[in-house]
C-alpha cells in the first residue's frame, strides 16, 4: 500500500462531520458496490459515432470484477495507484468499477494530456499499472513510460492490441472470475489522486479520500441528479474526476440509467434526448449553449434539459437569463477538483439571483473572506477560503500545502464576496491559470514554453473571455529586438514541436510594445492585462 502525507480536519470538524452523518466508516468499494447491486438490471448505453453500445448494468459490473481480479493476479493490492487515460465508454465505465472493487487508488488523466505530462503524472503518482487505448499504445511511448518511472509495472492497452512482457490487453486481463466483496477501506485514505493545474507549470495531483467523495456524491451530487427525475446524457470526460463521479458512480446510486457519449455534437445529442427522454446541457456552459444555439432545440428539448448546472468554467450571466427565457432552468456553481462542490444555484431562486450570483453554500461547506492582510472578515472582496466535509486531503507534493491551507481552510485563489444569505459571487482570480472548456492551464508553463522561441523577448499569457470555452488564453508578447511579433500559427507550431497539449494552446497572441505595467517590486500586474483582453472583445 502507497503511503501520502496528508493534512486532516481537526477534531471538532470530524466530530462534526460523523455527527451529521457526512462521514461514515463507509468506502468507495462499499458504498458503489452495494448501488451497483440495487441497479444490476438498470441499463448502461455507451453513445458513439458508429453507434449505441448497451448492456445491463450488471454485466458491466461483472466486467469490473474480472478487472479486479486480473489486477490482483498481477499482484496489485488495495491502496495502490492504478492510472487510466480512456475514452467515454464500457471499457472505462468497467475498469472505473474494478479499480474501485479491488480498492485501488484511481489515478485518472485526462486525454488532452501530452505525452510528458502523462510520463510526469504516472511517475509522480507511483502508478503500478496504467489503462490505456490500443490506438495510442505503442513500443516507444510503453518503453518511454516504463523508463520513466521505478514503479510501473505494466500497461493496459484497451480496445485490441497485442500483449507483450511489459503491456497485456483488457481482454486478456479480465479473462479470470473472482467473487471477492468489495475492498474494505479505512475512509481517510485516498480513494483518488486528480489532477489539476495551478500557477505551478506542473500538474498538481490532489488527494481525495474515500470519506469526502462519499460526502460529495450523498450530499451534493445525487441529490442533484435525482431531482431531475430523467437519466442525463453525459458527455463530461469520465477520466476527470467530476466526470468520473457523475456519469459513472452517481447514477448507479440513485437507480437510474447510464447514457455517456465519448464525443460532443449538438445536433446528435437533441437526437438522442428525444429517442431515450434524458436531459443534457449540464456541465461547462458550452454545452448549454451549444444546444440553445442550435435550430433544432426546440420545446420538448427545454422540457427535457429541465434543470443545467453550469460550472467548471466562467459562466455568463446571459446565458442563465436566456436559458430561464425558454423555460430551463440554469444554475451556476463554484468548485474545483480539490473542493468539488462549494456552492450551487437553488432552482426555486429568481432569474436575477441565479444570473447574478454562483449560488448558495452547499451542505457543510463553509467559507471565509481573507483580505490581503491575511486577516478574515464578512464584508467586502477578499481571497475565498474554503472547508467542508468533501474537501480534499492534500497535494501529492506535501510542500504545496503550506501555501495552500490556513489554519485548515484551503485558500482557492480566487476573489468574491460572500452575502448574510450564503450566496457568492466569484468576481476574480489570484491564482495564474486559465480555465478552457473546465480544463485548468497554467499559465506559467504557457509563458515557459514561450519565452523559448526567438522571436520572443518577454511573454505573458492571461485569460480572456470566451462565449463558447468561458476562457481562452491570450498571449501578450513584446517582440525581441529584431523580430516581428510572431503570428498564432507560429506559436502553436512550436507549441506542438514542444508536446504541449492543445488545449493549453493560446487562441489569441497580441503585441505588447514598451514595458508590461509591473508592481514596486517589478512583478508584472497580470489584472491589467487581464482587462485589456477582456475588452479587446
């Protein structure tokens, strides 16, 4: 079992905690294990290009446990890290339910990760086996991976393939049965280790015990989905952890149907709401805008959308105003991958409090205004800290706590206010990421890969608003002496010679002549150029 350091509640907040029932002995194997019994004969649809894929829900949980046993034979036991990087599907929905079964630590990845960030997250992560798909599986990156890291052991390759020493297939790993329970779990550990980034240029991995999830989807998350009394059509990426949690653990929960769609196009999904009555639009706001914006979405689609919430990037007041226009109602909320859920919009609230605010505290979650003294009070704008019971237990790197907790409130780095009725409003950002399409990207590792190319002489990269992502990033770049400002083409072309995500790419580059406005202390004042971006739009 892989061991982490990790910064626990003090005790008034855990007798708190177990008192109000947010935090049982109850583990993540338990607790999905039992729902996935209760819904055995729900039905599980994965949506693709070339068509549905369904089997009943037990089935795919048969295929978890043969996972899971096909990992132990490899020797891997409870508590250790097991990464995958996979496609919306029944592969991941099953290895999402083995790694769980067994008791793994799920180490998810995104797909929009590059290849070094994939070798530093399975390394950092002490990773003993990692799920990958065959299309992208080949000798030089398995090679690559397994010299990069001192305890992986084998990968998984999901989707065909051939085995090998070092790499097996899904099929040849699942081929043993195993009716073991579910894994029992002291619920302080980790269950997860997401992934996120910050104003450090590497990913952050974060520490989620099985205790805060189990909080996360009894409290908020479930409660949530069953109110709208229809399964929802998913298309969040299940190899992040919200994703992961809504679209494969919660329905199970709450007895409903799975409906997980490995790709996003407006037109195929209203198809899909109609043929199987599930909603949509919840998530990123671009996917609600994307439905609202095309011809297609008519009455019965807005009846069926029902209730949206937004989150995981900027969400335009507009856009929840429009959506309450055509009768859905829209809800923003505020969280990130190490506090999940913070505070949610209340579906009964008027048009104008839901547009103008990102909802009220979520059960438990409590929150603190610091000013730039360090010091906490209930007026005005100041950093937002937060703790609640689904709060998560740490970073990978124990240095990075130091700077991330108070006195056991985690500092978000982001700006708001909070009102006497518990609603907030995130007005601002101290932390120096863009968030595209609910994808954090730092925008210190941007400016890095940046500052390599001749042409440039100083770089800096901020967020802009985007209708369709919530942010984009754009770069302010003072050319070197001798060269023109390089065109976007150029920079992306060497952003793609360095394999840095596209995702983290920038949308926009803009000349900046003359000095950047920097503080006394020559630190540039990114708020400015924040500003400028925002109304060069």
């Amino acid at each position: 079992m892989t061991s982490f350091h990790t910064v626990e509640p003090n005790d008034d907040l855990r007798l708190r905690y177990r008192g109000a029932g947010w935090w049982t002995d109850e583990g993540l194997a338990e607790l999905l294990g039992n729902a996935l019994h209760e819904s055995r004969r729900r039905t599980f649809v994965a949506h693709t290009r070339s068509g549905d894929l369904a089997m009943p829900m037990g089935h795919v949980a048969a295929w978890g446990r043969r996972v899971a046993a096909g990992l132990s034979r490899l020797g891997v036991k409870a508590g250790d890290p097991v990464a995958f990087q996979l496609a919306n599907g029944l592969p991941a929905a099953a290895v999402f339910y083995g790694l769980v079964h067994l008791g793994a630590i799920l180490v998810p990845i995104g797909h929009a990760m590059g290849r070094s960030e994939l070798r530093y997250v399975v390394q950092t992560s002490r990773a003993r086996v990692l799920f990958m798909p065959a299309k992208v599986v080949n000798g030089g990156l398995v090679d690559d991976l397994l010299a990069g890291s001192t305890t992986l052991e084998r990968v998984v390759s999901v989707g065909g393939g051939a085995a090998t020493a070092r790499a097996t297939t899904l099929e040849n790993l699942a081929d043993y049965d195993d009716e073991r329970p579910p894994a029992r779990q002291d619920s302080a550990m980790p269950a997860v280790i997401g992934w996120t980034s910050g104003s450090t240029a590497e990913p952050k991995g974060v520490l989620l015990s099985h205790r805060a999830l189990c909080a996360e989807v009894r409290l908020h998350m479930a409660p949530l989905m069953a109110a709208r009394r229809r399964p929802v059509l998913s298309t969040s990426p299940v190899s992040h952890v919200t994703g992961m949690l809504t679209s494969l653990l919660v329905p199970p929960l709450i007895g409903e149907d799975v409906h997980l769609m490995d790709y996003w196009d407006p037109h195929d999904v209203l198809t899909l709401m109609q043929t199987h009555a599930v909603s949509a639009g919840t998530g990123a706001p671009l996917f609600l805008r994307d439905l609202l914006d095309n011809g297609r979405c008519g009455a019965e689609h807005h009846r069926l959308i029902g209730v949206a919430a937004l989150g995981g990037a900027s969400v335009p007041s507009d856009l929840i105003e429009r959506a309450d226009a055509v009768g859905v109602t829209a809800l923003k909320g505020y969280g990130c991958t190490e506090h999940p859920s913070i505070s949610l919009g209340v579906p009964s609230d008027p048009v104008s409090l839901r547009a103008s605010t990102d909802g009220r505290l979520c059960s438990g979650v409590q929150v603190r205004i610091r000013d730039q003294n360090g010091r906490h009070h209930s007026e005005g704008t100041g950093e937002i800290l937060t703790r609640g019971p689904d709060l998560f237990s740490g970073y990978l790197d124990p240095m990075l706590n130091v700077e991330a907790f108070d006195d056991g409130w985690y500092r978000t780095g982001d700006l708001g206010t909070l009102d006497d009725g518990g609603y907030i409003t995130v007005s601002d950002r101290l932390k120096d990421i863009i968030i595209r399409s609910g994808l954090n990207v730092s925008a210190a590792e941007v400016e890095l890969a940046l500052a390599a190319m001749p042409e440039v002489d100083e770089v800096v990269v901020v967020a802009a608003p985007n209708v369709r992502t919530g942010e984009h990033g754009c770069a302010f770049v003072r050319p070197a002496p001798g060269f023109d400002t390089p065109h976007l083409t150029q920079v992306r072309e060497h952003l793609a010679m360095l394999g840095l995500a596209k995702y983290k790419w920038p949308e926009e580059v803009r000349a900046y002549l003359g000095e950047f406005p920097r503080t006394a202390a020559g630190k540039v004042l990114k708020s400015k150029l924040r500003e400028a971006a925002r109304q060069a739009q």
